[in-house]
C-alpha cells in the first residue's frame, strides 16, 4: 500500500476535520461528489493508532481511498493502481 500526503478540505465541525468536500493530489485539485464507504481503524485497540478512511468518488468519476491519520492530524490517498496521472 503506498500512501501519499494531500491537503484536503472537510466539514469542520465541533471534533476538528470530518468529511473531505475536496482534496489536492499532485497539483490537482479534486471535488468530492460522494463519500460511499467510510471505516475506521485502531479505535478499539490502543496499541494501534485511531485512522479513518474514505472511499470517494469525485465530480470527474475517480475512485479514491483517503486516510486521515488522527495522532498526526494528517491526510494521505492510497495510490491508486495505475498510478493516475491528472
């Protein structure tokens, strides 16, 4: 899994960064249409550090996997296969 940095733009609210509305890759800057999955990792264990993740599908079409790393406050995509280029 190769994962790397992005800025991305949420729904702030009361608990910091929530849902992504878009995101910048690679100079490129991405709407998100819809969230269609979401899942969370490390919460219940606390040897593992608390991650969400968002499956995204953009206003062009593109699915994308974005993590937000809660400890770093830090956003990351999975690389998709394929490497997309913009």
């Amino acid at each position: 899994m190769q994962l790397e940095r992005i800025t991305v733009n949420t729904h702030d609210h009361y608990q910091g960064a929530q849902e992504p509305t878009a995101f910048c890759w690679r100079n490129h800057n991405y709407q998100i249409e819809e969230i269609f999955d979401r899942w969370y990792e490390g919460y219940m264990d606390s040897t593992r550090m608390p991650l969400r993740y968002y499956k995204v599908k953009t206003t062009d079409g593109l699915i994308f996997t974005l993590r937000y790393h809660e400890l770093f406050t830090a956003w990351s995509l999975l690389v998709p296969a394929g490497d997309i280029e913009p």
